[in-house]
C-alpha cells in the first residue's frame, strides 16, 4: 500500500447484506485528504473506482483542499457538477432551495439545514434539509414524522444532466452532524419495506448492485439501451411529483412543457448509456435517473443472441413517458430493498469520497430548524462521457 495508507472495512448496519457489500467502501487511514503525495492518489484512485466509496474520519478539510481533492480525479475540470454559480440564479430549479455556494470557491456548495452564521464568508445563510413533504406524491403524516418515520427524499447521481458532463466523485463533508434518535425510511410501496436508519443518514447504493441483480432479460436490455434526458431537466419536473421510494416520478402528465422551459439547445441535451463501465474493474453500473430520462433508445439484439425472452429483440426508441419510467422502476427498485442500502452514520469531520458514477444516494430524515447541519459538497462537471458497455459486454449479456 502506498505510502502509510491503511484501508479498512466500513462498518455495516445489521440490516446490510453482508455478501452484497463484500467490496462496497472503505474507511482510509494514514493520509490527510487535504496532503496526499502522487504515489498516494494513484492508489487512492484505484481504491475509489474499486469500493465505490472512500470515508476519511476526523479531518479538517479547508474547501480549498476539497475543490483540490475532488478535482484530483479530473485535472482539468474547473466547475462544480451544475456550473459555477449557476443554480444561483435558477429559482425554478428543484436544486435552487438546497444548495448555497461558498463565495471564495464556487465549486465548493453548502448544505444543510437551519441557519448557519459567519460560515467560510457567509454571514446568514438559511439551509432547509431537503424533505420528502415537497417532493413527493404522498406524505408521511406530521403525527408518524413526529414518531421518527421517514422517508429516502430522492435517489440521484449529483448530475446536471443537460450540457454539462456528470461528476466522477462527489466529495462530501460533514461540519455540524447534528445528533438525534434514529429514524425508520418508510417505503410506502405497498412493500411493507423499512428501514431503520440514523438521524440524517445519507443513503448509497451500488449502481453495480443494481445491474447484477436483474435477471437475464433486463441485463439484455440495459445494455443495450441509452436514455435521453430531458432538457433542463431539474426544471422540467418541478411541477411533477415522486414516488413514495423516491425512486423515480409518478407520471401524471404535470412536468413543465418543454416551450415553457428556459432557452435550451437539443445539441446539449443527453443521451447517455443505462450501464456505466467502470474505468478501473471494467463492471457495468446502472446509472440512470428515473425522473430525468423521457426517453429510451433500445439497441436491436445483434444477430447470434438467442431471440427468445429478450425484451425489445428489434430494438426500440420509447418515448411514452409512463413506459420509460416502469422500464427504470423495474430496473432500480429491486436495488433499494434494505438490505443493499448502506445508510451512512455520519460524524463530525467525516469526509466521504464516492464513484459518483457507480452509485446513486439518497438524503434521508426530518430534520427540525433547531437541529443545524452544515455540510460541504464539491464535485466538477467532467471532461469526458461516461462510457457504455462495449461489444464483449453485450455479447456477454444480451
Ligand atoms: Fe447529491
């Protein structure tokens, strides 16, 4: 190992599937994030794309070193993953009440909740944690969140997903961690899934999880299918609600018509595989957002595939709304059953590293004004697409 680095397990909760996590996150010693020579990021790198998630405990970590550390991963990248000072002046954007910039490095984003006073040349800033009573299509009662239920708010990859390139890592820190009684994530899917998670966990999953669970037919078609995203596609679905999961939208015909959006350009519009390659293992990680797609281009089955059971054999291009997202609901809610959700028990100082583009995570929790947050988040719009399967991995799994 290089350097003095130490790599050690993550703590899972009971509710974890062991076997499932056997290779998901690692806890790393020995190295300050902010001081890491260039023999120690290369295997830092390696150690990422690998376990997915990297946790460092106990540090300080200025936002100059988070902006430096993140951007480690993709030298030549300068923006934060939805432009520099851009959601600042989108109010319509979902993301527009969540996220504050940081004035001396714009890449780097403060969130939370409550207010925070004189932080990092911010002198006042209200933060709202994000809640699922504004997000969603149903609500848990204010008496059952009282009571410590609670839901995931909205399963994502940190993504503009129009013009600008998802992020490679996502780097998050945690300032204020505030302490409360555990709360209980209701799925409220007709299930009968929960789970116990502690006061404000963020939640991951594993985009490779995610692929290696489906059975045969929807493997054949995630690899062969690229979804498109909707333009501005934060804006398009702030009139639209999600579902009780937070795994995708209800469709009810309530997103913002696309005339009525701000000025785009189908040139910026994306079209982006369902399976990511990971640039390290080679495993294919499903990564896609089931509330941003519109549509799903199907590749047709090359001619040696076996016809029978496959799912689209001629190829397709879906544009039907509810279809695009049953297809992605089929696909990724078998990936948030408890046991393969690691709810992140965060402590003051923790600085999480994760493969944005190999799992998606979830803000849980009802946080009350009193209870002050402050968190640090940075990652960069990337300088290059995510990459899809390739002609082996097809041929492998059609
Ligand atoms: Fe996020």
């Amino acid at each position: 190992m290089a350097d003095g680095i130490e790599v050690v397990p993550i703590s899972l909760p009971p509710s974890a599937d062991i076997a499932k996590f056997a290779d998901f996150g690692r806890e790393i010693r020995g190295v300050h994030p902010g001081a890491i020579s260039p023999e120690q990021f290369e295997e830092l790198e390696r150690l990422l794309y690998k376990h997915s998630l990297l946790l460092f405990r106990n540090v300080d970590v200025s936002p100059e070193q988070q902006y430096a550390l993140a951007q480690k991963f993709d030298p030549t990248s300068e923006s934060f993953g939805h432009g520099n000072r851009k959601l600042e002046n989108d109010k319509k954007s979902i993301l527009y009440p969540t996220l504050k910039g940081i004035p001396r490095v714009p890449q780097v984003y403060l969130v939370g909740n409550g207010t925070a006073y004189d932080h990092e040349g911010l002198r006042e800033v209200m933060l709202k944690h994000p809640s699922h009573t504004s997000w969603h299509k149903t609500s848990i009662s204010q008496e059952d969140q009282e009571k410590g239920a609670t839901r995931f708010v909205r399963w994502h990859m940190d993504a503009a997903l129009y013009d600008l390139l998802p992020p490679k890592v996502t780097t998050l820190y945690g300032i204020n961690v505030p302490q409360g009684p555990r709360q209980t994530i209701r799925y409220d899917d007709g299930t009968g899934d929960e789970l116990e998670v502690p006061l404000a966990a963020t939640a991951f999953i594993s985009g490779k999880t995610t692929f290696d669970i489906l059975p045969p037919e929807l493997k054949s078609l995630a690899v062969r299918s690229r979804v498109k995203n909707a333009p501005h596609p934060y804006t398009w679905i702030s009139t639209a609600k999600a579902k009780s999961t937070g795994m995708g939208i209800e469709t009810e015909g309530l997103e913002m018509p696309y005339d009525q959006l701000p000025p785009w350009e189908e040139s910026k519009v994306q079209i982006l595989p369902m399976a990511w390659k990971n640039p390290v293992t080679g495993h294919l990680h499903i990564q896609v957002h089931g509330w941003t797609a519109a549509e799903i281009l199907v590749d047709p089955l090359p001619e040696t595939a076996e016809r029978q059971g496959a799912l689209y054999p001629d190829g397709a291009h879906i544009t039907n709304l509810q279809e695009v997202r049953d297809i992605l609901h089929k696909i990724q809610r078998p990936a948030i059953a408890p046991p393969l959700v690691y709810p992140h028990d965060w402590r003051a100082n923790d600085l999480i590293v994760f493969h944005n583009r190999g799992v998606m995570h979830s803000v849980t929790g009802n946080l009350k004004p009193e209870q002050v947050r402050t968190y640090h988040q940075c990652n960069l719009a990337a300088s290059d697409r995510p990459v899809g399967p390739d002609v082996e991995d097809i041929a492998k799994w059609v």
